[in-house]
C-alpha cells in the first residue's frame, strides 16, 4: 500500500525527552494520552508531580507538586482528573 493510500498518517511531533521528562517516567504507567490535546506524565522523582503537556503549546509543559496514582486530562478541557 503506497503512503498516499494509508489510512493513518503518523509524524513525530516531539520526544518528551526533550521537553525535559527524563526517560524512567515514560511508561505505560505513568505517561496518559487520552486525546490529540493532551499529554500527562506523572514525575516521582526528585519530587512528585504531574506534567501536563498541551499539544498546542508543546515546548511549554506546565508542572504541578501533585501526588497521585494517576492522572488523566479531559479531552474537551483543561480538567485534571486523579486518583
């Protein structure tokens, strides 16, 4: 099937990495996406937090001193939902 053809088109908006999310945080169990507009990782070292990454602003994560189990964005708004 030629890439004109394919139903999915993907392409590499960023690396957390280099948003500053360092590597041990980028886990099934700490990294949530639930739409194309959000991005949340939860962070338990140095101190526990929760780093919410808007798709339209990504170089520009914001970060809060939470402590959680997880964390989820509602996909229409900025509502943090956790447990």
């Amino acid at each position: 099937m030629a890439a004109a053809n394919a139903p999915i088109t993907m392409k590499e908006v960023l690396t957390l990495p280099s948003i500053g999310i360092s590597p041990q945080f980028i886990t099934f169990t700490n990294v949530t996406m639930e739409s194309d507009k959000y991005i949340c990782v939860r962070e338990t070292a140095p101190q526990n937090s929760v780093v919410i990454i808007d798709m339209h602003m990504p170089m520009q994560p914001l970060r809060r001193p939470i402590t959680a189990d997880s964390a989820l964005m509602n996909p229409d708004s900025r509502i943090l939902a956790l447990k």
